[in-house]
C-alpha cells in the first residue's frame, strides 16, 4: 500500500527547515547517511541554477497528498543541492534506502523539521 501525506488540513505546514538549518537523514542501500537540506535559500540558488528542479519542488508542495514518488524526488532535489552532484530519479532510487519507513521519516525530517 502506498504512504501518502495529506497536507491539506495542517495549518502548521512549512516546506522549509527552521532554526540552524537542521538537515535530515537519508539513508542509502549501502547503509551508509547523507544529510540533506533544503532551505529558503537553496531553493533560490536551485531556481537560478535550475529552474526545472525548482519547478518539480514547488509543483509537489502544490498537491494535497504526496505519494511516495513525489517524496523521494524531493529527498532527490534535497540530496542534489546539499551535494552538488546531479543524479537521475532512477538511480537516486538505486542509492536510497528500500525501507519506506526510512524514506517517510527522512521527507518529514526535512519538510517538518524538529526544532
């Protein structure tokens, strides 16, 4: 079954990190951790440098349920811009984790960060 996140009704939603940019944690296959982040001002270099990816983030965070598609491309923007390196969607999910608790639980680390 598909994990799907229902935004529409959580008015403390921010799409952005909070205090001291905490990043998230993803883990890879290899099980090895690649912090991430995606904050206001990376998606503006990400916007200047590519806007295509910019375009991708902002169309996700206009939907009201994200499934977990959606969650790993923007895991995969995250990991493009904390670490420089451009990958494709197919093999960012050859890198990443196949544990959906750990895919949900990093997208929320970084989309809800605990401040």
């Amino acid at each position: 079954s598909a994990f799907l996140l229902n935004r529409s009704s959580d008015l403390n939603y921010c799409p952005f990190l909070g205090k001291g940019d905490k990043m998230a944690n993803l883990i890879m296959k290899d099980g090895t951790e690649q912090n991430v982040k995606l904050t206001f001002l990376d998606l503006y270099k990400l916007e200047q440098t590519q806007p295509e990816l910019a375009k991708k983030y902002f169309d996700i965070q206009r939907k009201d349920v994200v499934n977990e598609l959606d969650q790993v491309e923007v895991l995969r923007i995250a990991y493009i811009s904390t670490v420089g390196k451009d990958v494709s969607f197919e093999e960012f999910c050859k890198k990443i984790s196949n544990n959906r608790v750990n895919v949900i639980n990093c997208y929320s680390e970084l989309l809800y960060p605990k401040n």
